[in-house]
C-alpha cells in the first residue's frame, strides 16, 4: 500500500499519462477505470454493474444509482445513462452527480470541439443548453452545430441561423443547415445561385456557376452539372481555369501553398502566392519546399523531385521522398536502396558516404555509421556518439504523415543483449533491462516487453501498463491482446501522436 500511495501522489510532481492513471486508479479502487480525463475517470464496479466518477486521487465523487454507463464530456461535466426497465435517459451532472439537466428520455449531441453548448433531443424536438443548465434555444424542430459558435435552427421546414448565445441573427431563411468553414458557408440561395455568406448570414459573394469548394478561398472550385466537370476561379468570379478538370483538389493541410487540377492523367498545379497556373506531365505530385514537389513514377515505382516548372531536378530513382524541419530549418530526405540523402535549401547534401539516417527529431537526427550510432547536428553538421548501443530497431517510413512529422523513440540493444528505449537526444527512457521490445509500426504509444520469458506492456512514458506475466501477446489493429493460462486482457492503442517530436 505504502508503494501506491507514493505512486499516486507522483501524479502531482510527474503528470502521468491518462492511460497510465488508469492503471493506478484501477489498483487503487478496485474498480474497472475504462477512461481518464481532465483529472476524472469513470469506474465500474464489478459487482453491481454501476458505473461512479473518481477522481486523480482515486476518491469515488459518485456512485450511480442505475444500471447504465458516464460519459466524460469535459472536465466536470459527464452525462449519465440510465438504462433499466426497458427504456433509456440521460442527465448531464457534474462530478459529484449533480443534475444539471434532469433525467428524460432524451439524447445528447456533443461534439468534441464543444464545451460551452449541447443539444437535447427529445420527443422529436431539439433544444440547445450550456453545461450549467441554461436553455439557450428553446425546442424547436432540429438544430444542427454549424462550425463553433453557430446553430442553424429548423422552424416550420425553415432554417434560421442564432448564434451560441440563443440570439438569431437574421430574419433570411436557409434551405438547408451549413457548414462554416473559417467564418465562412457555401450555400444555395433562393435563386438557387451558389452563394458565400459571413457567420451574421450577411452575402459576401454570389456566383453564376455553381461552387462545390470553397476550402481554398479565396479561390473556388466550380462544377458544370452538365458535364460534371471542374473548374477554378476566384471570389470575384474571374476564371483561373476552364471547367475542363476531372478533379481539383487544394491542399487540405500544411502550408496550403498550392491546388491541383487533374485531367488525363495529369496535374496543373496552381501556386496562390503568383496565381499563376504551372502545367505538369505528371499524375503524382506533393509538395516539399520552395517550389519543390516529390513526383513519383508509377512504372518504375520511383521517385525524384521536380520544380513548379516541370524540370526534373532530382532523377526519379529514390524509394522514399519526404521534407523535413529539423532545426527550424528545411531539407529533403532521399533514400534508395544504395543510398540516403539530406538535401539543403540549395538541394546540397550535408549527410557523408555511408550514414543511414535511423530518426528524425525537431533539433536533430540519429543516424548510424557502420556500427555506431551518432547525434548528428543539421546546423553545424557535427555528430556525438551515443555510448553503448550496439543495435537499433530503424521504423518504417510509411510511419511519417502529417499527423506523425518526427520519428517515435527508438528501440535499442546494448553490448549486454538487453534492450531499452531512447529518445531524439539519445537519452535512455526505458532502461536497458528487457530480452526484448517489440515494437508496433503506424503511431501506438504502446510496445510489448519481454522479460525472463514473459511478456508485458509499457508505453513510451516508461509507464507500466501491466504486470510482466503474460506468456503471450497478439497484436490486433486496435488492441494489443495479452494472455496467460486461459486469462486475456486487452490493452488498447491510444494512438501515439507525435506533436513537436520529444515527450
């Protein structure tokens, strides 16, 4: 018990992680903690069924009295369930079990971007309340979130639109409920002209073709609805291209630099910062740095880099293409089965004959020479030896997308046959006292251990997730399954994120 305690008041001075305070509530209550959040966690216990809120101290807040599960929405904000004589409500509480809106038969629509409203559906009805109880907008026929603080409602098969804090805000009536994008909503008018308008429902622009995109405005994707065809403008409706593209597609994520029209095979690519259109021969392209695109052959299955202009500037004879920012500054990795490279803002290469680059880190790489791996700088383009590794676990680079910009921890051996984990500085995180770790591609934040025969799981926090007793493990695409004698328990991925590189 005294080993426990310590570990919970840990929580205060060392931020556990929610997957790990999981564990340690589970331990300390003696209950099934199924989620934590916010400093709460729900608990069920095993024999009454019921499900309680518990707090990081591991103090049960509440009990529920009926059989039925808590959402945690927020902080201190749940719903409860209640799911007994054959029919189904719901409350919102706060921690303590606190009505804040009463039991009914009714529903919740809560999405995660939303902490200050919530809409109930009731008897056919919807109406909107904050977190305290306030009705904001009284039941009416549907509403629907329009974006984070707009509600579009249906009156009398009209839609109006009322902003977050109940007020309507224009007498216009709407088809249909719209989507907001930065401010904002494509819509049709009652001409039936696609038109722009701002979160007030005040026109900013109207059109005589009809707009299907408006996510790169001010440029706009049109649609001929005779031919089904693509083409570009701009939010005063002069043409940037004709109505002649199979598909236009603006770059969703990063620094949104550019949209692509495909036709036959083939991509346009058109620059915003010159607005100028650039004709490309090829049919996949994606953008690296300074004008610079990764273009690959689907014959060969190679790929090299072109510029705007279509000059190929890199021969298309590399296995993997992708940019990185190392350092706050820019390069391109290149890899192929005879070589690697690390290409500068002049397309110069700073890596040596022979260096393998096995992590990419916000401030530097890990990279290995023969059978010694180094710390290399990208800015004085100095390398330090991390002492004693003699073996590293290199990831997939299918791991890399925008969502994962920077290699995970890396699996390690030692000159003592034990393995550990380290980080991009090469600091040891999970020492080296382990037979194995098996580590799972894509982006888990969870890896399997083997010690004296039995398996476990840790996660990259070095948090011990189970015992170390399992004498087999399976890994599913959202669970890792772990068994012993005829016991399984599931530990499920929490899928690591990796946001600026280093935990």
């Amino acid at each position: 018990m005294k080993k426990l305690i310590f570990v919970l008041c840990s929580v205060v001075c060392t931020a556990q992680t929610n997957q790990y305070m999981k564990v340690i509530l589970s331990k300390k209550t003696g209950k099934e903690v199924s989620s934590y959040s916010e400093g709460y966690g729900i608990a069920l216990d095993p024999v009454s069924k019921k499900q309680g809120i518990v707090d990081s101290l591991g103090v049960l807040t509440f009990e529920s009295p009926y059989k039925g599960s808590i959402l945690h929405v927020f902080k201190k904000r749940f719903i409860l369930y209640s799911e007994e004589g054959g029919s189904r409500k719901s409350m919102v509480i706060d921690e303590k079990g606190n009505p804040l809106i009463p039991l009914d038969d009714q529903d919740f629509n809560t999405p995660w971007w939303s902490k200050e409203r919530i809409i109930s559906s009731k008897q056919g009805k919807e109406a909107v309340y904050d977190f305290n109880g306030k009705e904001i907008i009284p039941f009416s026929d549907k509403i629907r979130f329009s974006g984070k603080n707009r509600f579009f409602v249906l009156i009398d098969k009209k839609w109006f639109l009322y902003d977050f804090n109940g007020k309507q805000l224009s007498d216009r009536e709407f088809k249909d409920d719209y989507s907001f994008v930065d401010g904002k909503a494509l819509i049709i008018n009652e001409n039936n002209q696609s038109e722009i308008i701002d979160q007030n429902g005040n026109t900013l622009h109207t059109f005589s073709k009809q707009v299907s995109d408006i996510y790169a405005y001010p440029y706009l994707i049109t649609r001929n609805p005779a031919t089904g065809k693509f083409g570009l403008i701009d939010a005063q409706e002069n043409s940037i291209a004709e109505e002649i593209y199979k598909e236009i597609t603006p770059e969703y994520f990063g620094k949104k630099e550019y949209i692509y029209l495909s036709k036959n095979n083939k991509i346009t690519v058109f620059c915003k910062k010159d607005h100028q259109l650039y004709p490309e021969n090829f049919k996949y392209l994606s953008p690296l740095f300074n004008h610079f695109f990764s273009v690959y052959n689907e014959k060969s299955k190679k790929t090299g880099i072109v510029d705007l202009q279509g000059n190929m500037v890199i021969p298309q004879e590399y296995d993997f293409v992708r940019n990185f920012t190392i350092s706050g500054k820019d390069f391109i990795y290149l890899k192929s089965e005879e070589e690697e490279k690390l290409l500068d803002k002049d397309l110069k290469n700073i890596l040596n004959d022979g260096d393998q680059v096995v992590g990419f880190y916000p401030e530097n790489l890990i990279i290995r020479k023969k059978y010694q791996y180094f710390i290399f700088s990208v800015t004085n383009r100095t390398s330090l030896e991390i002492k004693g590794i003699s073996f590293l676990k290199r990831q997939n680079i299918e791991y890399f997308n925008f969502l994962n910009e920077y290699s995970k921890p890396l699996v390690c051996r030692n000159a003592n046959n034990f393995y550990g984990v380290v980080d991009g500085k090469g600091t040891e995180i999970v020492p080296f006292v382990y037979e194995d770790i098996i580590a799972f591609e894509d982006f888990e934040n969870e890896f399997v251990v083997k010690k004296e025969g039995k398996y476990g799981v840790l996660n990259f926090q070095n948090e011990p997730l189970t015992d170390i007793i399992y004498d087999k493990f399976l890994w599913m695409k959202e669970v890792l399954k772990v068994t012993k004698d005829k016991r399984t328990d599931l530990i499920y991925f929490t899928k690591f994120r990796n946001e600026g590189g280093e935990l």
